[in-house]
C-alpha cells in the first residue's frame, strides 16, 4: 500500500481508557493506514496505530499544539484492512476485553521496551526461520478421502464458505486431506493458517505440510524466544511463508493475505484461552473467516458438541470418514476394574508380555504429573498445601521436591510444615505409574512422555522420533502423547485411572472423557499391528462406555446431548462465568455476593428474557497464587438482543478497589 500524503494520523494508542489523538505527520515521513508509529504521550515515548488519516484537525484543535509522529515502526494490516479490523474488533466485543488491550498482545512480540522491533528488518536475516519444503512422496489419497476432497472443493468454488467439520475416526487420514486442500489454496498465491492444540505438534505438522504441498513455512507458539518468534511472524507477515503452524495464539495475528484456516483437532481444551481474553481459538476462527471471507475446515475424531450441533443444525457442513486410511481395524477395547493404583490384571501383563516378546509396543496412560499426588502428615493428618493456593502439594521424585503446579512453589523438605511429622505420600503420579511399569518388565527399554521429563519441543520432538523407531517398547506418557501422533508398532494402549473425569463437576465431563479414551486409544494399532486397548474404569455402568467400546461417537454424542437440551445447558444455550478474585477473601467474598445482587436485580427488573444467574461459588481452585476466587455462572437464550443487553449491564457493575473482574464467555471449564 503506497503511503497517504495526508498531514494529520488518527492514532489509536494500546492503553484502555484513551481514545485515540491526532498527531502531526513530518515532511520526511511516509506513513499509511496500519503503520505502527513511535509518539510521545505525557512526556513519554510509546507507540501506536495509525486508525486513519486526515488534513484538518477537529474545530478547537490548536494545530501548533499537535505533536509529531517520531517515527515509523512497521505495518500492518490493522485499520488498513477493514475485515481484519472488524475481526479483532468482534473479538473484544464478543468476549468483553478491551480492543486496546487486544492490539497490545499481539503487537507484544513485535516491539520492544524501546519502541523498536524487536528483530531487524532485514529479510536475510529472518528467512533462516522458514522450514524448507522436504522431499516427501506424493501421498494417495483413498476413495473416502478423495470424497472428501472433491466435495469440499466443488463448494468451495461455488464460493460457499461455510464452515467444513470433517468427522473421521483416529487413523482415517484427516492430516493428508488437510494437505491436499491446502496445496489447493496455496496454488492461488494465498497463505494458510493451520492451528494445532499443542506446542509439540507444531515441528511435525509443518514438515508434513511442506513436505506435501512443496511450500515454506513458520512455526509460531508461545515458547519461541522473543527473536524467534518475530522471526517467524516476519516471514509471515512479509509472505515469505505460505504456511504458518500455531497455537490458538496464532489466530489473532493480522496476517495479510490468509486464504484458508485449518483447525486440527478442533474439540482440544488447549484451544481455549484460560486468561482474559478468554477466547476460544476455534470460535475466533470461525468469525476470522466470516470477517475475511475465506474458507475453515475443523477436523477431529471426537467433535466438541458444540460443532456437532452446528453440523447437524446446517450451520456447518459435514464430511464423515467411518474407516481408517489403510483399512485397520479400530482397537477392541476392553476394561477392568480398579483395585489399587499400581494393579493391573494379569491377563493384561501377560498379554503386553506376549507383545514385548514380538518387538510390539504398550502404551501405558496416565494424566498426572509428579509421583504422589498427595503429601500427608503420619502425626497430625494434615495434607500438605501450597500456601499460595489451595491446593496440595505434589511430589515429584526427579526434583526431590514438593510442588505447586499453579504457581511453581516448592519445598525440599519431606517433613510437615505445621508440627515437623513425617510426611506419607499417597496417590500415583506418572512417576510412580513409570517405576512400577519398569518393575513389571524389567528387560525392556521404557520413556516417560510427560512435561517434566521432555521439557523442550526438540526434546519432544526426539521422544516422538525415538517411539517411532521402535527404541522404546514400552511408554509411560500423559495427555502430550494422545494427540496427532502415529506409532507403527504401538499394539496396546492401557489407560489408567481411564474415567476420572466423570468426577468433575463440570457439565462436560463425559464429553471431556469419551474424547481422551477415544483420542488415546485411537494411538493404537494404526499400521500393522492389531490394536487392543484396556481402560481402567471406577464408574462402568456410565452411559459413556456402551458407545465407548463399539467406537460409536454419533451415538455417545447424540445421547449426551440429549441430556443438556433437556437441561438447558450449552450449546443449546449460552453461558458467561464472572469470575472475582482479590487478595483478600472476606472481602472477595463479600464483593461476589453484590456482583450476585446487581445482576440478578437486572435480570429481574429488566425483562431480558430467561436468564439464569447462579449464586457466587467456590471453584475447584479457590486460590490460586495468593488470590481467592469466586465465580457467578451466568446461562441465558441464544439471543443477540439478551446477549447485549447482559454484556451491557456487566459493564456497568460497580468495581471495587483490589477487586479483579473479567468474564468468560462461553467457558469450556466450570471450575
């Protein structure tokens, strides 16, 4: 875009509470629509986005009084591309954050303290970032999958971008119908954005992709350092990169030129944000293409319901894939009972047994970290806690230490803080579960695939290579290892503690747990070997396992969301948590019963129509680094005209002095 000639830029500056200032542009300085400019407000240098241009200043406003923009920074496509603009707009309205604040973290990795960018601006030195397209061999797709293929293609030469759910069973090959897609979209010059839930899935999807389509790419994600992060983004941002792979972060950067956005495994939790802006990526994604008028395609073997119900509904289009790529057979699946934390039946040892001997491969499951789960005092009874959250402290064996996984506090002695006893340790982490696996099988090589034992993506990455090439028979390994990833000679999976999640209290835990069974299973028999899978359960008769065991998602889903329309839960209607947190508790306390009475003397004042708002509760983590919470569940009609007149009354709650307010809408997690 050539620069505007025009003296005068209406600049919005990344600070709420500050609408956006006039400034004078210099002779010497070219500056457009989405520069990101260095200024001076209050005697101190910071910087902003040029909203739009003009020659006149308003009436009152003393020309020689305006300040000068200092400088340029870079562009953007903010305010110069109006769907883009519209878009991160959307995104502060929708989930109640302020759109400065909005353009503040995602301008963060560009700038530094110092108001210049953060890497140079010379393109040599930012291209070592791209990954190269690899040299991987044509992939063929199966009839299924070319069905997929020439359906999703016909529309979308029609121009109907409605949103596409591909529905396929673990191994039915969703990753290469992604590529095939996206080599479709890169042939007409345009990028694709491609988010992944998890950190460690990000180096193999990008080789997959490039590999395939013959294209470049860049990873972005959280973890990069600061160098290498604007690194990536700049070759995404100049179009050096026709892929980019991320994180949900990834989805609120202003790309120029995005052509098509690819959500793999759509239903992930990760995808949600759990700090304001409470976004979920998946949604923001949904509204990003609308906003730019592109296509999206989610894709998963356990659709979150919330997409489900937008399938079936019409609002989405559906594409289902019932058989694996290579004609595998699904794993049976099979469950015992628990009888302690370490047990498994004989029958299932002496079957992993039978595998070792056959260069097979076991998978052993497990989602928790540390060793113990509990620290507890042999004297006085008391368990061990953070004293910054409520929550007790795990042992970790590895470090020595007992730990907060909230806010890393630790303490090296095994002794109790309160009367000096010594310390039992109960419950398994995966430590423990790893320990008793090497003891099971003595002559066999083992890995532990958890946070804390791979604490680097190239860690990850060599773990993830070491599984492939059959090093390791036998895996301990937590949620990281569920997701996206295909183990030839993996024959069994066995999931301890399988069904726990049906004790949360959380509306969604039976969809949260048919998804981790399914998903972790799903690792097993995917290329030669016949998969067989056993589930350690605590509750069998729930619903969950009938379709469980007959791999019937369709079924699972449509009972389960039976149960919440009958209800009245989400997605058949919509959901905003309050969530109140301050240093103090009878204060914060005291503070959520009156956000509780302002908004229910609105609800019933107003005539909003049929909102629910739940009185202020205690959430399974009620402190958390030194500040108590409370939440006020609030569920109302999919209306818009209820959904503004809510929103509008927050917004106008009193506030109070070390009291934080922010709002989750559409919460993924109820505690």
């Amino acid at each position: 875009m050539s620069a505007d000639p025009r003296k005068f830029a209406i600049i919005a500056v990344p600070r709420p509470g500050i609408s956006s200032l006039f400034y004078r542009i210099p002779a010497f300085l070219s500056c457009s629509k989405g520069d990101c400019v260095e200024i001076e407000l209050k005697n101190t240098r910071i910087w902003g986005i040029i909203e739009d241009l003009c020659d006149e200043l308003p009436e009152g406003l003393d020309e020689a009084k305006v300040k000068p923009v200092l400088g340029k920074i870079c562009s953007s496509p903010v305010f110069a591309d109006i769907a883009e603009t519209a878009f991160l707009k959307w995104v502060g309205d929708y989930y109640m954050f302020p759109f400065k604040k909005i353009l503040k973290q995602i301008f963060v990795p560009l700038i530094g303290s110092d108001n210049a960018l953060i890497g140079e601006s010379s393109p040599e030195k930012h291209l070592k970032s791209l990954c190269e397209a690899g040299k991987l061999p044509a992939a063929e797709l199966n009839a299924a999958q070319e069905k997929v293929v020439s359906s999703v293609l016909s529309r979308w030469e029609k121009g109907d971008f409605k949103p596409v759910l591909l529905y396929g069973v673990t191994g039915s090959g969703k990753s290469e119908i992604f590529a095939e897609l996206c080599r479709d979209v890169i042939k007409k010059g345009t990028q694709i954005l491609y988010l992944v839930p998890e950190i460690g899935l990000t180096t193999k999807t990008l080789q997959h992709l490039a590999g395939r389509i013959g294209a470049p790419g860049v990873i972005l994600h959280s973890s990069f350092t600061k160098k290498k992060r604007f690194s990536a983004l700049y070759c995404a941002m100049n179009r050096h990169a026709s892929i980019i792979v991320g994180t949900r972060s990834a989805v609120l950067y202003p790309f120029f030129d995005i052509g098509l956005i690819v959500i793999d495994e759509e239903h992930d939790g990760s995808f949600k944000n759990f700090e304001p802006p409470y976004y979920h990526a998946r949604d923001v994604a949904v509204m990003k293409a609308a906003k730019r008028g592109i296509p999206i395609i989610m894709g998963s073997a356990t659709p979150s319901g919330d997409s489900w119900l937008n399938a079936v509904s019409g609002k989405y289009h559906l594409e289902i894939i019932k058989e694996r790529a290579n004609n595998r057979p699904l794993p049976e699946i099979e469950t015992f009972p628990y009888r302690g934390d370490l047990y498994l039946p004989s029958s299932l040892v002496d079957t992993v047994s039978e595998s070792l001997k056959n260069g097979d491969q076991t998978l052993f499951f497990l989602n928790r970290r540390g060793f113990a789960t509990i620290a507890r005092c042999a004297g006085c009874g008391e368990t061990v806690k953070c004293p910054n959250c409520k929550t007790p402290l795990v042992y970790h064996k590895k470090s020595g230490r007992l730990t907060c996984h909230h806010c890393s506090y630790s303490l090296e002695s095994l002794s109790c803080p309160s009367c000096g006893g010594a310390l039992t340790l109960e419950g398994t982490g995966i430590e423990k579960l790893f320990e008793a696996i090497k003891s099971y099988f003595p002559n066999h090589e083992a890995l532990s695939f958890d946070k804390d034992t791979l604490t680097t993506a190239s860690a990850f990455d060599k773990a993830v290579a070491a599984i492939s090439g059959n090093k390791y028979q036998l895996v301990v390994g937590t949620v990281m290892i569920s997701k996206g990833h295909n183990f030839p000679k993996l024959r069994n999976v066995v999931i301890k503690f399988a069904d726990y999640l049906l004790g949360f209290r959380d509306s969604r835990a039976a969809e949260k747990c048919f998804q981790q069974i399914t998903q972790v299973a799903g690792r097993a028999g995917r290329f030669g070997v016949e998969g067989h899978v056993f589930a350690e359960t605590i509750c069998p008769d729930h619903y969950i396992w009938k379709y469980i065991k007959n791999n019937d998602y369709e079924g699972f889903i449509a009972e389960e969301l039976s149960w919440r329309e009958k209800l009245g839960l989400p997605p058949y209607t919509r959901m905003i948590t309050v969530r109140i947190s301050g240093a103090d508790e009878e204060k914060t306390c005291g503070f959520a019963e009156q956000c509780f009475e302002f908004i229910d003397s609105f609800v019933g004042n107003s005539g909003a129509g049929n909102i629910m708002v739940y009185p202020p509760e205690e959430p399974l983590l009620s402190k958390v680094q030194n500040r108590f919470r409370r939440n006020i569940p609030i569920i109302f009609p999919k209306n818009s005209k209820v959904a503004f007149q809510l929103k509008d009354a927050l917004c106008r709650m009193p506030l109070k002095p070390g009291i934080t307010v922010t709002y989750d809408v559409d919460p993924v997690n109820e505690n």
